[in-house]
C-alpha cells in the first residue's frame, strides 16, 4: 500500500466480520447517547412549558 487512503479504500472495499460488528457497536453507542440526550432535552422543555 502506498497510502493510507488506498489502505482505507481496501478495507472499507470488504470489511471483516469485527469491523462490521464494532462499527455497529459505536453506531449503537452514538444513538443512545443521542437518544438520551434528546429525551432530557425535551423533559426540561416539557417544565418550562408547564
């Protein structure tokens, strides 16, 4: 490999098995973070709402 982009474009060409499964494990970590970050968000606007 002459680069990082050519060694970058071949595994995402085929990734493995545990780079398909931490990838989704970071993308599940990312969506609950969001998930509950929002949800809090729309608690405080819920009492200062009320």
């Amino acid at each position: 490999m002459n680069s990082a982009k050519e060694l970058l474009d071949a595994s995402l060409d085929n990734p493995s098995t545990p780079t398909r499964n931490a990838a989704r494990r970071a993308f599940d970590i990312v969506s609950d973070t969001f998930d509950a970050y929002a949800q809090k968000g729309d608690e405080a606007r819920g009492r200062a709402i009320a």
